[in-house]
C-alpha cells in the first residue's frame, strides 16, 4: 500500500514539476509578444504625432539654391540636433529627385537650417515653421518636388510652386 501512495507522490510531484514548466514557457513567450505590442505601438503613436509639411519654397539664383519652409503640423517637438539626421529629397515635379543630406556649412549637395520661426529653445515647436536652404546648384523650373525623409522612416511630400 505504500509503493501506491509513493507512486501517487512521485506523479504528482512529476505533474506539477511539468505543469510548472508549461506556464513558465507560456508565461515567458507572452510577456514577449506584449514587449513585442508595446514597442509597435509606442512607435506609431510617435509617428502619428509627428508631422512635417513642406509649405513654400523659392529658388535664389544668386547662391543657386532652393529655399524651403516647413511647417511642424504634429504634436511632437523635433530638436535641432533631430533634423540634422533629415534627408531631404528635391528635384523637378516629374523628374528624378536628388537627396540632400545635413551639411551646415556645406556646398553643393547639402541642406542647411536657415531658421527657425515661433519656435522655443532652438526646437522645432508644434505649429512652428524651419526654413532651410537645400544647395542645388540647379534650377528645376516653377513646380518642384519635396520629400523630407525622418531616420525613423517617415516621408512627407509636397509639390510646391516655387516663386521666381
């Protein structure tokens, strides 16, 4: 009778011992897809707070460049060093566009902030606008194209009218 009740114990510890495994693996994996879920879903709130619209822009033939004015129209505010990693694409309305990368003090090639207007701290603000020179070397004629690329992914696209 006792090789019954230590076998009946030796099941039982057996069980729990696995019971304990499965839950800790079920456990693990979905505290894995909710980090998973979480970090989506923070990453596309952030996207849809932030949005940048290209508003304006001119060609100066005096410094063969493009002068555009974008607008922060999303909730997020986007500090100077955050758009120095920007990319941002321009080139005539139905033709190949070139990518400009951040150069402050560079030529050809390059964009460069210009400034800021209603912005606080040297932040982009909600609501503020950023002029920025992108040094073309080229005219492209009346209607060109403008895409502003985030690091994150983000594009924001505009064909704008450019004043002579």
């Amino acid at each position: 009778m006792s090789e019954v009740a230590i076998s009946h114990t030796v099941f039982i510890i057996v069980t729990v011992i696995l019971v304990s495994a499965v839950s800790a693996a079920v456990i693990l994996k979905t505290y894995q897809i909710m980090s998973a879920y979480s970090q989506r879903s923070s990453a596309e709130a952030q996207a849809l707070e932030t949005q940048l619209t290209p508003v304006y822009a001119y060609y100066n033939s005096t410094d063969s460049s493009y002068y555009v004015f974008i607008r922060n129209s999303g909730y997020t505010t986007i500090s100077r060093a955050e758009l120095s990693y920007v990319e941002v694409f321009l080139g005539p309305a139905n033709g190949t566009l070139n990518m400009y990368l951040y150069s402050q003090s560079g030529g050809q090639g390059t964009w460069g902030l210009v400034a800021m207007y209603g912005s606080q701290g040297g932040q982009l603000s909600p609501g503020a606008m950023a002029e920025i020179v992108v040094r073309t070397g080229v005219n492209f004629g009346n209607t060109v194209h403008v895409v502003i690329s985030l690091p994150d992914g983000q594009d924001f696209s505009a064909y704008l009218q450019s004043s002579p």
